[in-house]
C-alpha cells in the first residue's frame, strides 16, 4: 500500500496530464477520469496513514483498545468522504442522526452503491457519534484498512460463498451481544449492490421458490428484495434492540467504476442519507419476513420520492 501511494504520488504529474488529455479528446469537460485519478491518490494515502496509525496503536500495546480503534475509523471516514468532496464532488447529507441515539439499535440499510460502507460509517460514527459494528463481505478485506482495523473491531466478515451457513450465521449473531447505548449493528440486507439486472434475476428465481413472496416483491424499483436470513438472526440476538431502517439516495449507479465514470460526466450533486426508527415494541415476534419485505417496500417508496425531489432541485438550479 505504501508503495502504491509513493508511485502513484510520484508520477502524478503524468496521470494528471494523461488523464485529462483522455477526458478533453472525449470532450468529457468535467474531467471525470482525472477526479477519479485523483481521488484515487487521496485514498492511498489515507489508507497510508490508517495503517501507519494501526502499527503504532499495535506496538505501543493498544491493539485491543476498541476507543482508539473507533477514533482511526472516524478519522478514516471522515477523510474520505472529504477526499469525495474535493475531487469528485459528492457532499453527504445526514437528515437525521438523531433517529439513531439511544441505543442499541440494529440497522437494516440500503446498498446501491461501492461507497455504501463509508458513507453509514461516517453517518453513524462521525454524525451520531455512535460505534458502528458490521456484517461486511470478505472481499472488503482487499482494502488494508477495512481488513486490519475491521477485525480489531466487532465486525463479521462474511462468506458469501461459505457452504457452512450456520456457521456464518453464528458468527453474524454476535454482533448483537452486548450492545450498548453507543453500538450500533448494522447490516446490508440486499447482500449486493443493487442494479435493475440484479433485480429481475432475483425476483425471477424467487418467482420459482416463493411465488407469493415474489409477487409481494414485484413492486421494487430501486432495492433488491431482502435476504431475510441476516435480518432475522441480528434480532434473535439482540431482543430489546431497536431497528432503524437506513436510506440512501445519490451514491445510484456506483455501483461500478464505469458507472462512476458516467456519474462525474454529469454533476455529482449532494447524497442524502436518512432513518427511520422503529420500537422494538412494533416489531412482530411471528411473520418477519413479511413485516420486512413491508419495511422494504416503505423503503422504496421513500427512494423514489428523494430521487424525484433531487430532479426537480436539479431543473431549479
């Protein structure tokens, strides 16, 4: 990773001449390759300094102290989505925090998009000062931040592949013990970005295994229909948790980096991020996959309804 961000560092005069030359011959004038070029550089180093920070908390005996750790991952969010900021041009709205406090709470939210993991980090630790602990894939572990600092903190890496899934399903399950008014568990439910080809590949298997879960499902737009296993073992786990289900609009087609590339073609504009707090209270014992397929739906609704609101923002300015 260090010599990584020295080569590019050291050469990017000539990335920066390169790629703006591409974008200018393609009469791209937003320069979307050079921002991402350069956003690129500003993670190498951030993701430098997270590392460097997690040798010294190592060596100086506070490789199991979960404050310091949280601290790196805010400083980590933090200087990212700046870093998005800056050269890509995306600024995040968190409409309201405040939905997420008290805790323990679990948090069934959205995923549309690779930045889909900052973006809760920094909403959930930075904005509601919480410590958020999470159901990530492994292959989130090819990031050497996500991977060291991730595993000193009460996170579960997911095998998506794993052919023990009870297993997997224990591991997830102890996200929920002991948390406390600070923590936060939060999952992706989807289990992948969601894309229109991933919805209807979905929705058509499921047509196959559960016809009348399919038809319930048909209506989504813009979520993929719920993998309910996840969902159900966090509120085994943690049964006084409240549930907080997690939107997200503007980050919608990056899933991808071409659809990145497309993205900075146009203007980036302004990510909202939202909650919706439910008691546990108001949380059925029997019928959970329906009660979240409902929640889902909501939830799609309420995407529609801020993609709508972001494009008439859009044509009044």
């Amino acid at each position: 990773m260090i010599l990584l961000a020295l080569v590019m560092l050291a050469t990017w005069p000539v990335w920066a001449i390169g790629t703006a030359l591409f974008d200018v011959v393609r009469r791209k004038w937003r320069l979307p390759t050079l921002r991402l070029v350069g956003f690129a550089l500003l993670w190498a180093w951030i993701e430098v300094g997270g590392l460097v920070a997690a040798t010294l908390f190592f060596l100086s005996g506070q490789g199991r102290n979960l404050r310091v750790h949280f601290a790196l991952q805010r400083w980590w969010a933090g200087s990212l989505m700046f870093a998005l900021r800056v050269t890509v041009g995306i600024r995040i709205k968190v409409e309201n925090p405040e939905a997420l406090r008290p805790g323990p709470t679990l948090v069934f939210s959205r995923h549309a998009s690779l930045a889909d993991s900052l973006v809760s980090a920094y909403s959930m630790g930075n904005v509601a000062g919480l410590r958020p602990r999470y159901v990530l894939k492994r292959e989130l572990m090819a990031d050497p931040c996500l991977d060291i600092v991730g595993h000193r903190l009460p996170n579960y890496f997911l095998n998506r592949s794993s052919d023990n899934q009870e297993e997997e399903l224990r591991g997830l399950a102890r996200l929920g013990h002991n948390l406390g008014i600070d923590d936060v568990a939060v999952i992706f439910v989807e289990g992948t970005r969601a894309n229109p080809k991933k919805r209807e590949k979905i929705l058509a298997s499921m047509a196959e295994r559960s016809p009348e879960r399919a038809a319930r499902l048909r209506g989504l737009q813009h979520l993929l229909p719920p993998k309910p296993a996840g969902a159900l073992t966090l509120l085994g786990a943690a049964p006084d948790a409240d549930v907080v289900i997690a939107g997200h609009t503007g980050f919608d087609g990056l899933d991808t980096f071409g659809g990145m590339l497309k993205r900075l073609e146009a203007a980036a504009g302004v990510a909202r991020m939202w909650f919706v707090r439910i008691p546990r209270s108001e949380v059925p014992t029997e019928g959970l996959i329906e009660w979240l397929d409902a929640r889902w739906l909501e939830l799609d609704r309420a995407v529609a309804d801020h993609l709508g609101q972001a494009g008439v923002d859009r044509k009044d300015n």
